[in-house]
C-alpha cells in the first residue's frame, strides 16, 4: 500500500503547542512539532506543523486544520491553500490518533 499514513499528536505543557510521531508507507518516520494559530481545548483548532524526519531534517511544513464531530476528528493538511492530505482521528489515551492519506503522490509532499 502506498500514499498513507498515521499520526499521533500529543499536548505539551505549553497549551498551544502539540507534539507528533507519524509513520508513512513512502517517507519513513519521524516525529514533528504543531504551533496552534487557533484552538480548543480538544485539539481542534489550525496549526503549523514542521515535520522531521528520524535525522531530525525537516521533511514538511504544513498548515493543519482539525475539526472535531461528535468524537471524531477529521484532519486536513494543506500547502499554499493546496490540501495536501486528508484524515480521520479518535482520542486514545489522551492523545489524537489518526490515518491519512495523501491527496496527490508526489516525493514533495510529506
């Protein structure tokens, strides 16, 4: 399988700040670190997110929207008003789990 992934976002101390660890079929793993431009307290809001990979060389930096239904969380990343990827998510453990899947396949994208 190709084109998908999964993400795990965590809060910080710092209420604005969540960190990651996400895996794709394509681009390996790594781990990255979302700066919230709005949010709730239940991870919804529009983030920054700066990618790394697992030599900590920044592989992406994306525009992030999370919107929460009911107790799911769909998860849209976007580039220059381009979305790039599209997921679904739950809360587990106190932590935002989710799949994704890229729009388009390309080496540029995350």
């Amino acid at each position: 399988m190709t084109n998908i992934g999964h993400v795990k976002y965590t809060k910080t101390q710092t209420s604005r700040t969540l960190k990651a660890v996400w895996v794709h079929n394509d681009y390996g793993q790594g781990t990255g670190v979302a700066v919230a431009k709005t949010c709730t307290s239940e991870f919804e809001g529009t983030y920054q997110v700066t990618y790394l990979d697992i030599h900590e060389t920044e592989v992406a930096y994306l525009d992030l929207k999370i919107v929460k239904s009911g107790d799911i969380f769909h998860l849209t990343w976007s580039k220059n008003q381009k979305v790039t990827s599209l997921g679904i998510g739950m809360i587990h453990e106190n932590a935002l789990c989710a799949g994704y899947y890229d729009t388009k396949h390309s080496p540029t994208q995350f």
